[in-house]
C-alpha cells in the first residue's frame, strides 16, 4: 500500500486529506480480504472485489461512501496495471454507484452577519477570529486552504489572496472590503502579540503556532454556540454560504467553479439546487406563463 500512497502523492499530487482517505479504503479492503481469504488486494478478482463493496453496503455505510471505495479500488487497479498486472477485465467488470449528493448546509446573509459579530471585543483573539471568519465568508476557502495561508499570499492593497489548492493548483480570490479590513486589523494589532518565533504563518494560535484545522473548526463552533445558531456550522459551511449567496446574487456559475477552485463544474452546480429564491427569480423573469 505504501508504494501506491507515494504514486498518487507523486504522480498525481493529491492532497494529505484526500490521501488519508485513500489510505482508510484501503486499509477497509485489506482487513475484509484477510478475513474472507485466500483474496488479497494484490490478487482480487472483480466478483471479490464485489463482494467487498457488498458488504460495506450492508454495514449499512453511505452510498457515497460505497462510491468512494470503489473508486479507491479502480484507482489502485490501474496502479496496478502500471506494475504490469492485466486489470482490464477486472474494470470492466466493476460497477461505480452513483453517489448520493447531500444538499450543503446554508447559513442566512443575517446568520452569517450574527456568526461574524459573535467574537468577544474583549478577547485577546478577537481580531485573528473576526479575521479568520470575514476571510472564509468572503474567499470560500477551504479549511486547509486558510491554515496554510502565509503573509505574503494575502495581498491587501488590490484585495486579493493567493490559495494553494488541491492537487497543488494555485488560483487567485477576492477578499472583499469587510475581509481585508479585518485582516488588516489582525495584522496591525494582534498577530505581533500572538507570536513566540519568527514565522510567516498567517493565522497563529493562541501558543503562537500556526492555527491548525481542529483549532479552526473549533473557533468557528464556539462562535456558532454565541451566536445562538443550532444547527451546526463549520469552516466548509461558511463556504458553502460564499458560493450559495454569490449564485443567489447573481454570480456566474463559472466564475464561482473558479472562485471556489473546483475542477468540474459539476461540483459547483449543486450550489443551483440550494437557493430556491434565486431559482423562482429566474422562473418568474423567464418563464412565459409567469
């Protein structure tokens, strides 16, 4: 498995999180073969690997996470087939589930606007938390993308962030008035307090480390609980609520795909199934019979 793991890190460039995944189907596959021999991931005909896939159905797991699995174990076919192996049949023989697609939690402009306001002015944090909240509301990026932004990627005097995406692709987001005021604020009165080593890391936390992704959806679920919002809210949710609100808006679906760093547009139009408002908009300015 570690040769694989180092191919789709080299060849493909594939992120740590998407590797992790990764490793967990196949370590799911390894452990069902030494259960159900004399089967391994190496030697797997396509009615084991079947047999496989049956079963995670029947543990009553997601059918996106089926798909997932399934698509690991294409993947590792044809890595596979790159050592030599005659996987063709095999494929062939593999049927990929559609994935279910689970609508996004959307917050209201007003939620978002309570979410924001919720840190405490009183709070040596303030600054970097109101900072680190207008930036994922006002870029759409992602988790990861924010805890590895350095200083210089954030461009205040154009209003633009550099983001490092998956797959290594770097693309170029807006930041908005609010955002690189905020930022601004961060930089000129907290982030000097908040450092112990000299570091180009933007957003640090309390211990002057580099803010990490537990730390961040942990920020975002305390200042969720003040401001009074049940449902639950993460860094991802303030992303949907930029491409949702951006399409609600108006926004051109093509230029939210590359806003938010999505390679298919496919992934992007799910956002057009949220926003009923903007759907009846559209109906009502079209349609004939309105």
């Amino acid at each position: 498995m570690g040769r694989f793991l180092s191919y789709l890190a080299s060849e493909r460039g594939l992120s740590t999180n998407t590797l992790d995944a990764y490793r967990r189907d196949m370590e799911d596959a390894m452990r069902f073969f030494a259960e159900h021999p004399p089967a391994t991931i190496e030697t797997a005909q396509s009615d084991q690997w079947t047999h496989f896939f049956r079963n995670a159905s029947q543990r009553s797991l997601s059918t996106k996470t089926v798909a997932r699995r399934v698509a690991t174990a294409r993947t590792f076919l044809r890595f596979q087939a790159v050592l030599g192996r005659d996987v063709d049949d095999i494929l062939a023989r593999i049927d990929r589930p559609k994935p279910e697609r689970d609508l996004p939690h959307i917050l209201s402009r007003e939620q978002v606007v309570r979410l924001i306001s919720a840190p405490d002015p009183a709070s040596p944090l303030y600054f970097r938390d109101v900072a680190v909240m207008e930036l994922l509301y006002a870029s759409g990026l992602r988790a990861s993308e924010l805890c590895e932004l350095r200083v210089n990627d954030v461009n205040l005097a154009v209003g633009f962030v550099r983001v490092l995406g998956k797959g290594h692709k770097e693309r170029i987001v807006p930041v908005g008035k609010a955002a690189a005021q905020a930022i601004r604020h961060y930089l000129d009165q907290c982030r000097g307090n908040l450092m112990r080593t000299q570091t180009d890391q933007l957003f640090l936390s309390r211990t002057g480390r580099a803010m990490e992704r537990v730390g961040l959806w942990q920020l975002i679920q305390k200042m969720a609980v003040r401001a009074h919002l049940v449902n639950e809210v993460s860094p991802h949710v303030l992303r949907h609520c930029f491409a949702t609100h951006l399409l609600g808006g108006g926004a051109d679906l093509r230029v939210v795909q590359e806003l938010l760093g999505h390679a298919d547009v496919g992934t992007t139009q799910i956002y057009t199934h949220v926003d009923t408002t903007r759907l009846k908009h559209i109906h009502s300015t079209y349609h004939p019979r309105k």
